[in-house]
C-alpha cells in the first residue's frame, strides 16, 4: 500500500511540473509563431511569396519523412509517372503550403473588395451550384479538401456573402488554437470544435445554417467506409453523408485552387449531391462517399501540386496492411 501511495504521489508531482512546463513551451511556440507571420504579413506580396517558397522548400529538403509518405502517395495516385516528375510535384506542394502561410498572414485584413479583387467563382460550376443547394433557403453540408490555401476558401466565400460553420479538431496548443479560431471566424463563419459535434451540427443545419467538413485525410474504421481513391481503397469518414441522408441536405464538395497570377485563387463547386434513401443506409453512404472521393480526386489529378501528400492518407486498410511501414 505504501508503495503504491508513493508512486501516485510521485506520478502527481510529475503532472504538476510537467504542465506548467507544457504551458511554457506552448506559449514560447505560440509567441514565434505570432512574430513570423507578423512579418510575413507586413512584407509586400512580391517578397513574401519567394520568402515563404525558399522556407517551404529548406523544409522540403529536411524532412525526409514527410518526403518519404509523399512519394508513397504519389506512387500509388500516378503508378504510371515516373521519379523525377513525382519528386517534383512533392516539391511544389510545399512551395504551394509557403504560398498558404502568405494568404494566412493576412486573413485578418481580408474585406469583401480585397477578396473581389483576388478571389473568383470558377464559370459554371462555381457559385450557381451552391445556390442551387441552397434554393428554398436549404442549409448545406459543405466539404473541401486539403487543397491550395483551403484556409482561405471558407473565409473568401464568407466575405462574398456566404458565412458558415465548419468542423475542426483544435490544436494541441491552446494559445494558438484561439488565435486560429480568431483569424477563422473574423469574417462571420463559426467553428465548431470536432469532438461531441453532432448536436451542435444538428443546430446550425435546424436553423439553416451551412456547416463546412475537411474529409479528406485518412479515417479510423470504425468511422469510415472503404471507397476508392485513385483506384485504391481508402478509408473515408462517412459522417457528411450519414447526416444528409438523416436530414435530407444535399452535400456540396468544393476546392479552392491557384488562378493564372500568383496570390489569385480560383473557387469551383461541385453541383450538389442529393442522397436518395434506397433503404440501405451503409449502400446510400458508399455510392455518396464514392462519389465525393471522385470529386476530390478529379481536382487533385487536375492540380497535382496543390494536394497535402505528405498525409498517411491510405494507412488503414480492411486487410491490416499499411503501404508507410516498410522501412520505419
């Protein structure tokens, strides 16, 4: 008994030192951080860009795991290129994440004429189809993907008149977690914070209003379904499409991607997706979830070096199998 009371006090003391010092280190990251994208923010654009490319590629060439998980992604998304080209496209996707922290950087003086003048709804499948999801006043569940500056899509289509709320894990540091939500929701959208969301969704959708989804990232089985991606099967969180087919909202996907001058974007919605109950459920979000994966991967084989490969996007497997072990 003893024993055991002298290791719970032992394991308390620990907890007590190691949180004020988590605190610390949290506060001296969230202050760095602060002070880089001030100066960033206050840089011209013509320096800006090249500054955070030059950062983004240095990271390129330093983190051999992410480089590594990339080439795997790429592989299994163009089996068919070859090494240099597959190289190259991992490299200008994180000079593309350098060209993401420059939007960042200013999304708090972002105003509805900045974005007019930088932003655009692609012709024909841009800002028609969300209003055609939205006929009648219908709220939307509305999904994008990890594409381009995806930060800056919700706060562009906010500042045009259409605010939403979208799901979000919060960051592991508190400090910087407030401050991302501050920049998030300056132009009227709200977050909703991931765990225990559903009744806060259930709400907004109730009163009309949009809820926004990034699903593009690798899921646990237990909830997601298995659809193909790039003729693989990739574990896919099924969740937009259980809460269509429970409320009857269509599903609008939705990209953001690089226009033909630097630090102009371009905004494409898909038409929206009606999920018709067939009477199976696990069939109705299958097709749906399919269908959304088609969506993404027609954007990212259309933008190749827009794409965050370096996520363990197809590491779980219905078979146990895991393409990223090798070799770890």
């Amino acid at each position: 008994m003893a024993k055991v009371a002298g290791e719970n006090l032992l394991g308390e003391l620990a907890l007590r030192v190691k949180m004020p010092l988590t605190r610390t280190l949290d506060s001296l990251i969230y202050a760095l951080v602060r002070v880089f994208f001030a100066l960033i923010g206050v840089l011209p654009r013509f320096l800006a860009y090249p500054v955070c490319e030059g950062l983004a590629v240095l990271v390129f060439l330093l983190d051999a795991r992410h480089r590594r998980i990339g080439m795997i992604n790429l592989s299994i998304a163009f089996p068919d290129r070859d090494e240099y080209w597959k190289k190259r496209i991992l490299r200008q996707s994180f000079q593309q994440l350098g060209n993401h922290v420059v939007e960042l950087s200013r999304l708090h003086r972002l105003t509805p004429e900045k974005v007019m003048r930088r932003v655009w709804y692609e012709k024909e499948r841009g800002l028609e189809n969300y209003l055609k999801a939205r006929r009648n006043h219908q709220a939307v569940l509305f999904l994008t993907a990890h594409i381009s500056a995806w930060e800056l899509l919700p706060v562009a289509h906010a500042l045009y008149g259409h605010p939403l709320s979208f799901v979000v894990r919060p960051l592991d540091n508190p400090f910087l977690d407030r401050w991302v939500t501050r920049l998030r929701t300056l132009s009227g959208n709200q977050v909703i914070a991931k765990q225990g969301s559903v009744r806060q969704i259930l709400k907004v959708l109730r009163e009309g209003g949009d809820v926004g989804f990034l699903l593009d990232q690798n899921s646990q089985e237990k909830e997601g379904v298995y659809v193909p991606l790039f003729g693989h099967p990739a574990s896919t969180n099924s969740s937009v499409a259980a809460l269509s087919l429970k409320t009857s909202i269509p599903i609008v996907v939705g990209f953001i991607f690089p226009g033909h001058r630097r630090g102009h974007y371009i905004i494409r919605f898909y038409p929206p997706i009606e999920v018709v109950s067939s009477g199976d459920s696990q069939k109705d979000i299958r097709e749906t979830m399919t269908l959304v994966n088609r969506q993404i991967e027609e954007v990212i084989r259309e933008y190749p070096h827009c794409w965050l490969w370096g996520h363990r996007r197809f590491q779980t497997q219905s078979d146990g199998s895991d393409p990223y072990r090798q070799g770890d």
